[in-house]
C-alpha cells in the first residue's frame, strides 16, 4: 500500500529488525516488525486518503466502538490527524518512544460536543510494542466514551491459530444480535465470519499462530477489560473495498477495549489503558 506521502509516517527503529512504524492519520499504527517479522495485517488495499480509516494495523476507536448516532463508526480518532506530542526518542535501554496528541476541534465538537486530549505513546522494546492511550476530560461537565485498539494480528495461517485465555468468559455474540454466551474452549478457534465481544477478559492472554513464521505473542492489557475477536470472513471481505477478497486468511484482529460498559469522566478526570504485545520466541 502507498502511505508515503513526506511527513505522515513515523519510524520507530529499534535495531536488528525492530521497527513500528506510525500514520499521523489516526495514530494509527501499520507495522511492527520484531526481528524482522511482520506482526500486523495491513490490507494490500488500505485506501490512505488522510480521509478513510486505514484497514489493518492498529486504529484507536474513540470516543464510541460500533455504529454511532453522533458520527461515523467506531468514533473519529482513527480519522483525525494527531499529533506529534513528543518526537521519538531512546531510552538508556535502547528503546524508542513516541507520544501523539489529538485533542477537540471544531469538527470534533460539531458531534460531540465534549473538550478532550488523548496522548497516545508508543514504545518499542526488543521484544514487545506497548501502546497506551489516556483520556483527558479537559472539559467543565462530564463525558462519556468507550474506546479500544482495534488491532489486527498477521496470522501465517488461520487453521493454527488459537487464543487461551479465553475458556469461560461471557460473550456477547454481534452476529446474533448481542446474544450472550459462555465460551466452552480452552482454545478458541475461528473457521467462519466471527464478531464477537469477550467480558472480563484475563490481563494475559496467549496469542498462538504459525508455523511459517511462527508468531506467538503475548497479549497483556491494563483498563481494557472487554476483547473482540473479528473476522469477517469470505463474504464479508468481499463486501469492504479496502479489504483483500482473500484478507481473511491472513489476519484476526483480537481487539482490548473498554466498550461493554462506557467510562465517564468527571470534569478534569483521566482514564488510561494500554496494551502490550510481546513476540514470544
Ligand atoms: C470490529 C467490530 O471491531 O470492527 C465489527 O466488532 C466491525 O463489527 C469491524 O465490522 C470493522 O469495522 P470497520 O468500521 O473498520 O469496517
């Protein structure tokens, strides 16, 4: 995909293959490379119109998850252009952060009618990529939102991918309209078009795909109690322009995110949450 236009894209590097790199179009995250290895599905058609979400990576859902009456789906932090709050730098350790900001404007108070910051920072370790995003209510009333990161995991192959963790949590079905249900497998496994919303999810959960190459990774989350597990499968993949007709094959997207019950922040208040993926070898 083409996201190259000068100045919307920033590199992490963290040496011997360690990269991340990030749009400033919905500090959305397009690739992590650990080692060399591409973790991230991007779709080969992602449309980069500084307009569209972009269709792989990791887009930030705020200030509302699904469909919303106020404005376009899964809010509009994924298509407003951040900014960069602190520029990337290295630790002592060798790593490489970065700080992005979007904060309320006009056509963000147009539809909804609340003055916020996010600062969103991301950090790439060896092994891991951490990604937190904090709420800022900058406002004199109280707002309500739900948000999470809609990540979308590179699986070598569908057939050997698996989630543990999840055996016995309450899920809320999107394709049977919000039907709730307890999950039954030790390993959960996705063979048809799946939309589906874990409650309570633990704050570790093993990410299993392969074997060429194989991806194991570590899924640990703080304030981001619900997982959505989607794909959209043939049919559906078919229906997204900017989804590969045979996308689905390669990715999951395994989502954390506060959205089951929204969070409200009373004037001044903050709310961070934050993922971190790390490669297990
Ligand atoms: C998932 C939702 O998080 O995102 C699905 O659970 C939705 O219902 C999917 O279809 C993709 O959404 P969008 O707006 O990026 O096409």
């Amino acid at each position: 995909p083409q996201y190259h236009p000068a100045g919307d894209i920033i590199v992490l590097d963290r040496g011997e293959g360690t990269t991340a790199v990030i749009h400033l179009h919905g500090a959305t995250v397009l690739s992590w490379k650990c080692h060399g290895v591409e973790n991230l599905y991007m779709s080969q058609s992602a449309v980069f119109d500084n307009k569209k979400a972009i269709r792989g990576g990791i887009p930030v859902v705020f200030p509302n998850f699904g469909p919303w009456p106020l404005g376009p789906q899964h809010g509009f932090a994924r298509i407003k252009r951040w900014s960069i709050a602190v520029p990337p730098r290295k630790d002592a350790n060798g790593d490489v952060i970065v700080l992005f900001m979007l904060e309320a404007d006009e056509e963000t108070l147009a539809m909804w009618n609340y003055k916020f910051r996010l600062v969103y920072t991301v950090v790439l370790t060896a092994t891991s990529l951490m990604s937190t995003l904090v709420v800022h209510n900058k406002d004199v009333k109280s707002l309500g939102f739900t948000c999470l990161l809609h990540t979308y995991l590179r699986v070598a192959d569908l057939k050997h991918f698996r989630i543990e963790g999840l055996q016995g949590l309450i899920y809320v079905d999107k394709l049977k309209n919000g039907k709730e249900k307890k999950e039954s497998r030790e390993f959960v496994t996705v063979c048809k078009n799946y939309d589906r919303v874990y409650k309570d999810a633990p704050k570790r959960l093993n990410i299993v795909s392969g074997p060429e190459p194989v991806r194991n990774i570590e899924l640990v989350t703080f304030n981001f109690p619900d997982i959505v597990v989607w794909n959209p499968w043939e049919e559906k993949a078919k229906e997204m322009p900017d989804f590969d007709d045979d996308g689905y094959t390669e990715m999951i997207c395994v989502e954390p995110g506060k959205v089951l019950v929204p969070i409200t922040l009373e004037a001044g208040q903050q709310y961070e949450c934050k993922q971190t993926l790390i490669c297990q070898f």
